[in-house]
C-alpha cells in the first residue's frame, strides 16, 4: 500500500508555525516559500520540504536576515541544510548564554536597588551588553555631552539613594510614555 504525504492547507501551517496567514500568503507572492501543490479549487498545500524550508525561513528571520537574503541563501546552490541547523543552534546558544547574562544583570540590579546597597559594581550594571554596545553608549554620551558633565553625571548616580533612583526611573518612564503617545 503506498504511504500518501501529508498536505497542510495555509491556515493549518500557519497555525502550526505560529505566522499568519497573510504572512504565508506573502511568503509565496515574493517567491520565498511557494506551496507544492494546490488544489483543484486553488487552495495552497504544503508539504514536508515546505515546513523545513518554513523552519529555515524563520531561524534566519530570529538571526534578523532580511527575506530578500534568506531567499538567496536558502535557493543557493550549495545551501547545506544540515550545517545551516548547526549554525541556527550554535547562534541560539549565543543569544541564550547572553540573555542568561542579562537576566543575572537585571536580579543583581533588583537586589541592588531593593537592598539600598552598593554591592553592584559599575561595570556589572552592563553585564551581558556587548563590548561593542558599551563603548557605543559611552562613545555617544561623550560626543553628545561635556565629559566633565559625563563624568559629574556618574558621580552624582553613584551617589544616589534608592528613593532618588527609583524617582529618576519613574521620570524617565513618564518621558518615554509622553513620547510614545
């Protein structure tokens, strides 16, 4: 008896993969992911190769490659599926190792401002940011403003106490919530 391949209809994929529908439909009118098949009604099905080249699409999107890349890279030529599922783990594992990072960073800033002590040093407050993002911050902060400024500015951070800080903070969200509305 012969094995007969499963067929996914768009909104099943898509419930499946969690995009939208609309997101599949896209996919195919910019020639990224097209069906294997349609039916005599002109529904689209997909099939297994499919849902892996789906899979691959959205590992690339997580990396942020723009679809007009992930469309040249997943119809090379020599495209490797299986060292690309190897590259999509070792970045995972990356991202996962510094979000682990950053979530230390943030408890020891919780505990930091909830103990109204200084057992955070300066440099552990960035913890888990890049290298690259730190002198950028800094490099901008330093373009933008006085370095004696930059500088009295720290202090005067360093110097707070739990009540200002939280103050600051709350201002700050203010500021951003004004703007975002």
């Amino acid at each position: 008896m012969e094995k007969r391949a499963k067929a996914y209809t768009v909104s099943r994929l898509a419930k499946m993969a969690g995009v939208s529908v609309r997101t599949l439909h896209h996919y195919d009118a910019i020639g990224l992911l097209a069906p294997s098949a349609r039916t005599e009604a002109g529904y689209r099905l997909y099939g297994e190769r499919d849902l892996l080249r789906l899979q691959q699409i959205l590992f690339f999107k997580e990396l942020d490659v723009p679809l007009g890349e992930i469309r040249g890279i997943l119809d090379a030529p020599g495209f490797d599926e299986i060292r690309a599922l190897e590259d999509h783990r070792r970045r995972l594992r990356e991202r996962a190792e510094r979000l682990a990072r950053l979530i230390r960073t943030v408890d020891k800033t919780i505990q930091r401002l909830t103990e109204d002590t200084m057992k955070l040093t300066d440099e552990e407050l960035y913890e888990g940011f890049t290298k690259e993002q730190r002198e950028r911050y800094q490099r901008e902060a330093r373009e933008m403003y006085d370095p004696a400024l930059v500088a009295e500015s720290e202090r005067r951070v360093r110097k707070m106490t739990k009540e200002q800080w939280n103050a600051v903070k709350q201002e700050g969200d203010e500021i951003t919530r004004g703007i975002a509305a």
